[in-house]
C-alpha cells in the first residue's frame, strides 16, 4: 500500500512513490457562499477548517456489507447511518454488484458496497468478495481503498446453521492473512428477537416478586450464553479471535447495541487503516453522540485547538475569525441533515457567541453538585414547550440572532485568560446545543424552529450555568499563564466527556420528552415581548 502523508498545518498532500515524492498544495474552501460571505475579513478564507482536509483524504467512509435476503442489511444500514432508505440490493431488480456505490442523499460521508450472503453449495460470491476486498486494497488512495466490512448473520434458532461453506472459506482467508488488515466485524442481527425467545424459556416461578430490571439482566445473561454456543462457538472455530463480534438490534430501545457495532468498527479503523477513515467513520454514523465528541477532539487537536496554548494557529486573526473555523469543524463532524445549512449560518454562530457573554451574568450555581445534563435538557424543554401559546406559537430565544453581536468578537485575538476562557466556553456551549439537538431531531431534516427549542434549552437549564462557572473556577485556580499552556486542552476535554450522553440513556431520554412539532421552519429573530 503506497503510503498518505496529511499535513494538516501548512494544507497540502504528499503521495509517496518509489523514486519520487507528489507534494499538491491544497487551496480553496469547500464551504458554503453563505458562510464566505458571513466572514468578518478576507483573511478568514485561509484559515482552512481541518475537517475540509481530512475530507480531501477521505471524503466517505467506505463500507461493505454482506448477508444474506432477511438478515436485516437495510434496516441496519438505516439505523446506523440515520437515513430513511438505504440503498441495499434488495430493493434493486436482479442481484447485487459488489463494485456498485450506493450513496444516501440523506447522508453523503458514507459509501456503501453490498454483498448477496454465502449460499449453501456456492463458491463464486465469495471468489467475488475476495476479489473485491484484494483490488481494493490495492488503490493508491485512501477515499478508494475499502475502510471495513460488516458480516452479518442472523442469529439462528438452536440447532440451525451459522455458517456456510462460502462463510467458512472467507473467515479462514481473513484468518490465514489473505485478505491483509481489512476491519471485519461479524455483526449478529435481530438480537431483540433471542431475547423474546430467551425470556419465554425462562422458569416463570423463579421469577416472582423480582424487579423488572432483574429479569431484564437475567434475560441478557440467558441470552448471552445461548449467543456463546450457537454463534461465537462456530464462528472463532473458523476466524479465531481475530474478528470481533456484535449481536444488534433495530428494534425497540436497543440502540446501545447499535452504537457498540459503531465504536467497535470505529476501534478497528483507527488500529489498521489510518486516522482520517476513522475520523469519518465517526462522522459518517449517526448513532453514538459520544464517538462525534471524540471526534470534534481529535479533529481540534490536530490544530486549531492547539491556540488554547499557543497563539500561533490564531495569530493576527480577530476573535470572530477564529471562532468561525472552529464552530465549522465541530458542526462538520456532528453531520446532521442539515440540506438548509442552518447549523452554518451567521444567525445560528451569533446566538452561540452571544451565549458566551450572556450565561456571565447570573447567579453561582453548586459547583459541587452533580447535574446530569440529559434530564436538565429535558426538563427545560418540558418547561419551554408547556409555556408556549398554541403548537405553532414560535420559541422565543433570549439570545436572539437579531440582537447586536458582543464587541468582543472583533477583537485582534490575543492569547490571555480571557480569550481562553471565551474559547472553551465555546466550543463547550456548540457542542452540548449540539448533542442536544441530536437528542431532540433524531436524524431528521433540521428546521430553525428545531434548533431554537435545543439553544433556549440549553440556555434555560442549569447545566449551562454549571459549564461557564467550571470554566470560570479553573480560570481562578491558575496563578500563572504557563499554568493554563500545560493543561487547558485536558481541561476542555474533561468537560466535554463529563457532558456526554451515551446511546443507551439517548433511548430513555426521548421517551420523555412532551410532543412539539419541530418541522416548522420560523424566522430566527423572534424576539421577547418586554
């Protein structure tokens, strides 16, 4: 494999050759005229967005899925990756062509290759397969190259067959070394139907008088151990350790198993691919907020969060410049549909940057108590929601898009305590209005009304006093600026990891939010009535 170097400092790709090195300078901004527009200065356009780079490297993650009709191939595709209708051969007359891209308008960071499941007595799909995998594997670019492969299997019922010649063939190839690093993961389908199997077979007398979360643990242990016989057994007798396994589900409130296919798969790209297809493996799925965290992180270490130490990647930029480049980065990874780009608009920055000044103000909440930012969400939603007139009544939000942006922002950026605190208060207060809106949207096309309720929500609940009186504390606590270079980035991330919401408590969460229509597109400047 010829090797990728991305210089994400000075912007340019280096191929390199046997005898001979390509180096191509990398110019020009693939965001939106609105966005060009929106820049405070000319200068604005060199500050590239790191996503921008990765995304020359890497523009999709390529995934190719096998199994057979039934296993569960769309649904999961669907889940995964938030769309509406995955593209899979079944809904394609005749039968599947490996080489064919299937690409969701509902979400463009992903590229899907699919593949008909390994027939009893047929050998040809997996000479196919194995082709396939090898040729890719062989493309000098990575955005060409092949970033992991699902197997999927639909868990059988005792007795039944796991796997087929065609099935064995391929495992022992990928186990002997003939189908190189590719990431392959077996991922078991319709999990939630063993469960409903297991907890028929369960001796109903030795359940009585047990909490339901009781016989739910005892359930996934049941589970569990016939999952162990009937398809871990059989498939390490042919792949040996070397390919993980994951039992999912697209039913009911399993999406942790969902989002553990995603961190697993995610695990293995980042192991043997390279850092850029793992980083769009995170913003491709649409299932694990905490994977777009760690995302945002990793792409705002590379660079631009470096300036929370040092002034270099900002110097002689004015403040809104460079909060410009990093609202662009940590939307970009989040990837919501988003066809409108609300998420980008000078509106939507000025009421994140009007958040910074205006949460300042206020009392001092408990920095010792704990609290937990999905039910403080939820509770200011409930709160938001049961105040407003009628069902279309619009949200009004206090920090309006209309209201005069901070003076602050036009500022030459300088490094201080003061800038920093600015900037983790930032990128702090994006990213949680982001999971937020995550939480409440559920992978549907984004409105202004939308992204209003999650911005007052966030504003109203405690969790944003909290989050500005931590950044402020820390700010007190360093005696000299050197103090705040060694170990601001920590701080920051500490924050946002504290904030996360996982998969499984996302599922809960939801089932209490109050009904709202969110598909009303109101204007951003409603404003409060004095």
């Amino acid at each position: 494999m010829i090797p990728h170097v991305l210089n994400l400092s000075c912007a340019e790709y280096n191929k390199i050759h046997k005898k001979f090195t390509i180096i191509v300078e990398l110019s020009g901004n693939p965001t939106t005229e609105t966005e060009q527009l929106a820049s405070s200065s000319g200068e604005t356009l060199e500050l590239q967005p790191t996503t921008d780079e990765i995304s020359r490297i890497c523009p999709r993650f390529r995934i190719l899925v096998i199994g057979k009709t039934g296993v569960g191939k769309s649904s999961l595709i669907n889940h995964a990756f938030g769309v509406e209708n995955a593209l899979t051969s079944h809904n394609m007359p005749g039968e599947a062509n490996i080489d064919h891209e299937f690409i969701s308008p509902e979400n463009k960071r992903f590229v899907l290759h699919d593949s008909k499941g390994f027939e009893p007595g047929e050998e040809d799909n997996f000479k196919i397969v194995r082709d396939f995998i090898n040729r890719r594997r062989e493309m000098p670019d990575l955005k060409n190259q092949l970033h992991a492969v699902w197997l999927c299997f639909e868990i059988p019922r005792a007795g039944g067959r796991l796997l087929e010649t065609g099935t064995e063939a391929f495992l022992t190839s990928k186990r002997n070394g003939k189908l190189g690093n590719i990431p392959i993961v077996a991922v078991f389908t319709k999990y939630d139907t063993l469960l409903d199997r297991v907890e028929r077979t369960l001796d109903k007398s030795s359940l009585k008088g047990l909490r339901k979360d009781v016989i739910k643990e005892r359930t996934k242990k049941s589970a569990q151990d016939k999952l162990q016989d009937i398809c871990v057994a059989p498939l390490e007798k042919f792949a040996g350790s070397d390919i993980p396994h994951v039992m999912v589900s697209t039913n009911g409130n399993h999406e942790e198993t969902l989002a553990h296919l995603i961190r697993t798969t995610e695990e293995l790209v980042c192991k043997h691919v390279a850092t850029e297809a793992s980083v769009m493996t995170s913003i491709a799925q649409r299932v694990d907020p905490g994977l777009k965290i760690k995302a945002s992180i990793e792409v705002g270490k590379t660079k631009y969060w470096k300036a929370l130490a040092s002034s270099a990647p900002f110097k002689d930029r004015s403040m809104w410049d460079c909060l410009y480049v990093l609202h662009t980065d940590i939307v970009n990874v989040w990837n919501f549909r988003d066809p409108h780009d609300h998420l980008y608009s000078p509106e939507f920055r000025k009421m994140v940057t009007n958040m910074v000044d205006k949460l300042d103000v206020g009392p001092v909440t408990d920095l010792n108590k704990n609290i937990t930012f999905g039910l403080s969400i939820v509770g200011a939603i409930a709160t938001i929601v049961s105040a407003l007139s009628g069902p279309a009544a619009p949200i009004v939000v206090p920090i309006a898009a209309g209201v005069v942006i901070a003076s602050w922002v036009h500022m030459a950026y300088q490094h201080s305590p003061v800038a920093l605190q600015r900037f983790m208060k930032y990128i702090v207060d994006l990213t949680l209005v982001l999971q937020t809106l995550y939480l409440v949207s559920e992978n549907q096309q984004l409105s202004r009304r939308a992204i209003k309720l999650v911005v007052k929500s966030y504003h109203d609940s405690p969790t944003s006093g909290d989050v500005h009186n931590r950044i402020r504390e820390y700010d007190r606590q360093l005696t000299i600026l050197e103090c705040a270079d060694r170990d601001s980035l920590d701080q920051l991330v500490k924050l946002l990891q504290s904030y996360n919401i996982s998969a499984e408590e996302m599922s809960d969460l939801r089932g209490r939010f109050p009904a709202v229509d969110l598909s009303l597109n109101e204007p951003w400047d409603t404003v409060e009535k004095s």
